[in-house]
C-alpha cells in the first residue's frame, strides 16, 4: 500500500496523518475523511511499512489499528516513541473491553477509539491530537529558547562579572563598600594595598578609622551616615579626605560617595542600602608636596625681603653717618671705637641678607623637640620688624609649655602662614585700630594645639569648601593661594590634623593639633612649667 492521491479540488492541508491499518476498506474509508477535511494522508498496512512511511516525510498524528499481522498498535507506539515521543498515536480497535485502552494509556497513546469510527469522532480527534502537538512543540520551542536565553545569559553575566572584577580590583582608584552605619563591606585590592592591611583585617571597621576628619569637610563617617538615609535620587556626595595609609602616611584624596540599594527578591525582603566611595589620589604625592611647600617658601620671600630691607636701611643710616665722620674728621682714639659699631652693623646686614637666602636652599627635615613658645615669638619678631603689626592688638596666650615633635622650620612655615592669613583678615581698618588676633598655645590629649583666632569679616560659606585648595585664594593679587594648603600638608605629614571653625560672630579661627614630643627624659617632662600672658598694642 502506498500514499493515496488527494480527490476533489485542493484544499489547504492543515497537517499529515499516517494511517495504520491492515483492511483496506477501513484505511480508504479513514484516508477519505481525512482528505476531505483537507488533511494529507500517509498509508501503511503493518509496522514494519509504518515505520518506514514516518521515516520518510514528517508526520503530525497516526491513527492505526490495535490488531495487524506483524505487529500490534502498542508495539508501533513504542517504536515511535523512541523516534519522536512527541507524535500523538490514535489506537482504533473493535475490542470493546478495558484492557486494551489501558494498555494504550500505559503506552502514552494520545486517545482510544472503537470501531465503528465515525467521520465526526476521527476529526475531532485527529484535530484535537494535531492540535496537541503544536501547542506541545511551541512549548518545547520556548523552552529551548529561553534556555538558550539563560545559556547566554549566564555567559554574559559571568564575562560582566569578570570584567567588574578585574576593574574593581585592579583600577588605581580605591573603592570601598560601606553599609548605612559607615562600616566596611568590602575593598577593592587598590585600597587594600594603600591601607596597608589584609581585607580581613579592614571588614566591619569603622570608616572613622582610615579617614581623617577634613578642616572643612567633617567626618567621613557622619557623611556616610547622613547620605544613607537620604532619598536614593539625592545619594551624592563629592570632596575632600585624608587617607590614613601604610606606613603613618596622610595621603589628601577627592572622594565621590553613591547610594545604591539591594533589588529585592521576594515581595516582602527588605532592600538593603550600600554607600560606595570612590576615591581619587596621586600616587606621586610626596613629591608634590615637597614642590608644594618649595613655592610656599618662594612665596614668603617677599615678607621676608620687606623685613630685611627695613632692617638693612636702619643699620645702614649710622654707618653712612660714621664713614662721613671719618671722611671729614683726622685720626682720634674713637675711630677704633666707630670702626667697631661699623663691623657690628655690617655683621647684621649680613644675617639679614641670609635670611633672604634662607629659604632659597634645600631644606633636609631634622624632627625632635621644638618648643611651639619660641616659635611662634621669633615668627612675632619677625612681623614685628616687618610693620606687619602695627594698630592691632595681639594676644598671645601660653597657659603651658608646649613641646612638639616637629621640625623647626616646619612649625615656623604654618605659624607664619596662620598668623600672616589673620592680619591680611583684618585689612587696614580705614586708618584706625584694625582688630584683634588672639594665639592661644596649649595641650589636648596627647597634642600640642596652635589656635589662630582673628576678628575679621570671616570666610564666605560658599568658599570654605575650597580654602584648602592650592593657588585658591581670596585676596586677589595680594595672595598666592598656598598658604593653607601647606599649611594642611605639613600638619598631615607630621600626624596631626587641622580645624576650620567659620561659625564665630566674626572672624575666622584655625586650629592646627600637632603630636606632643614625648621620649624618656625628654624636654616635655624636663621643661620647666610656666604660665605667660602677654597683650600687646603694636604701634
């Protein structure tokens, strides 16, 4: 038996049927209605045929007949379950007992039928089977395609995952995740490495700990705090930090914080809010610094050349006078007395003209006890010399003898930069008395402190963020803006820290903590102990 020839006109075939049955009246009678509700229509008269007509074209249902010579209708369903599980198999029979339906059933037969067939019955059930397997395959198709979507997917996700690991850990930037209390989640090995601590070490640590509170800026840790509980939309933050990094370093960074938020997996999971920082930092930084404080000290040339040369004139006015004395007059005994004030007072032109060059030279840090006392006067002395001080009332006060671990000329760069910044405030009060400096020197917790207070017009709120900046200043022409940004860098440097405070009625206090010098036997605990007050009115 072979494929029957569609008769009639042609009609659209809405899928391939196998029939399987050994009487042919029964297989033509099942071909024709078949064909005539525009089915195409496979015969086959035992399994063996059977088998091969499905290997041969594509086949959407089989209807075959439960008894044939060669083969039952549940051996056919096996084999093609082996070759496409997907195919429904129809089983007609004129057994009218149970026990070849369940079999059928057991063998995943899509349906049952008993002969006589009707024309009606075959259709719908043949309809219901196609229809069955179309739903079955685009199932099957989804299936494999959002497999195949997960597949690639996952590929992404993983090489995505890749790729942020190596950026998070390799970028020069250091990242830091922070929960809403300011505590340490994770690290990337950028910050790690500057920290100077294996991860481990630095999980669930306060962000108080690796930062330094900034002079205008505040604490870290408050901001972190206080940006977390933010709405999302507003969650950032940019400025400036100090980085307690390896080996007692004070690393300055710009600092950028974001909110972000945990997506939440199930309806009621509670999302979770993290803080990143980004940080920013030169890894060339000490030798800035160094280049830094060099233009500092280029800068002060011309306060100290304003001095000298007031200095160089009054010392030069009696050695004019002397050498016209002994110009016009014969030798006398006194001459060897004029020849010696004349030695002395070029003797002074010459330390005056070093301390010109002073500052032109290489420096090398010698650090050990300074007494903070002396020098802040001999800095007085200076301004004092150089008119610098004059209708204003400056108040020093010494409760205790502060001893530092510093530098000498390290402590002379930042008193004289803190006092010239206070009387540059007060301006030149119109002719009449300009205001008031008051320097207070004391201890605090293991700090020496050097307060600056002055009771000028104070810094705008719009630019106190920035007067730690290099070159930023304020005064114009008359100012180099690197005052206090070596101010901040040198108190880094020496372990300390520096205060801001904007917030007086008037005027503008800076407050500079510099570690006490402490050793056994050392000048802190031998100096001897003593109270000065000094108010003086400079005219």
């Amino acid at each position: 038996m072979g494929e029957s020839k569609r008769q009639g006109p042609a009609t659209t075939c809405d899928g391939t049927v196998l029939i399987v049955e050994d009487d042919d009246l029964v297989a033509s009678a099942l071909s024709l209605s078949l064909r005539h509700a525009g089915y195409s229509v496979v015969t086959a008269g035992d399994v063996e045929q059977a088998l091969e007509r499905f290997g041969d074209q594509t086949v959407d249902v089989v209807v075959t007949d439960l008894l044939m010579p060669g083969g039952t209708g549940l051996d056919l369903l096996k084999h093609l379950d082996q070759r496409d599980p997907l195919v429904p198999v129809i089983i007609i029979t004129a057994d009218m007992s149970l026990r070849p339906a369940a079999e059928a059933v057991r063998e995943h037969a899509f349906d049952y039928l008993t002969k006589p067939v009707s024309r009606e019955q075959l259709l719908s059930t043949v309809a219901r089977a196609i229809e069955s397997r179309r739903h079955t395959e685009a199932k099957r198709s989804a299936e494999r395609r959002l497999h195949e979507e997960h597949r690639q997917l996952a590929i992404r996700h993983q090489r995505t995952a890749m790729l942020l690991s190596v950026l998070y850990n390799r970028a020069v930037e250091g990242i830091i995740v922070l929960d809403s209390a300011g505590r340490l989640v994770d690290a990337s090995e950028s910050f790690v490495s500057l920290a100077g601590q294996p991860l481990h070490e630095l999980l669930d640590v306060d962000i108080r700990e690796l930062f330094e509170p900034h002079p205008t800026e505040g604490d870290v840790q408050d901001r972190v705090v206080r940006l977390a509980a933010e709405p999302l939309a507003s969650g950032h933050w940019r400025g400036e930090v100090t980085v307690r990094a390896a080996r007692g370093r004070r690393l300055p960074a710009r600092m950028s914080l974001s909110v972000c938020e945990t997506p939440s997996v199930e309806a009621d999971d509670e999302q979770t809010r993290y803080v990143i920082a980004l940080l920013y930092y030169e890894t060339a930084y000490e030798e800035l610094s160094r280049q830094l404080q060099q233009a500092d000290r280029l800068a002060t040339i011309g306060l100290l050349a304003g001095s000298a040369a007031h200095e160089i004139k009054n010392e030069l006015g009696p050695l004019l006078g002397y050498l016209s004395m002994l110009e016009h007059g014969g030798s006398d005994p006194a001459v060897a007395a004029m020849l010696k004030i004349m030695r002395e007072s070029v003797k002074r032109v010459e330390e005056h003209i070093e301390q010109i060059l002073a500052p032109l030279r290489p420096r090398v840090r010698t650090r050990g006890a300074v007494v903070l006392r002396e020098s802040i006067e001999g800095i007085l002395t200076l301004l004092r010399r150089a008119g610098r001080l004059r209708r204003l009332q400056l108040k020093v006060d010494a409760t205790e003898e502060v001893v530092i671990h510093a530098d000498k000329n390290e402590i002379h760069q930042i008193g004289l930069n803190l006092i010239a910044n206070a009387v540059d405030a007060l301006g030149d009060g119109g002719g009449g008395e300009r205001g008031t400096i008051n320097v207070r020197l004391y201890c605090e917790q293991g700090f020496g402190v050097l307060r600056v207070a002055d009771s000028g017009q104070g810094i705008p709120e719009t630019l106190r963020a920035r007067v730690f900046e290099p070159f930023f200043t304020t005064k114009g022409s008359g100012g180099t803006g690197l005052g206090l940004p070596v101010v901040l860098d040198i108190v880094r440097s020496l372990g300390g820290r520096v205060t801001l405070d904007n917030n007086t009625p008037r005027g503008t206090v800076v407050t500079v903590y510099l570690p006490s010098y402490r050793a056994e036997g050392s000048l802190e605990s031998d100096a001897e102990r003593r109270t000065r007050q000094i108010t003086r009115i400079d005219g």
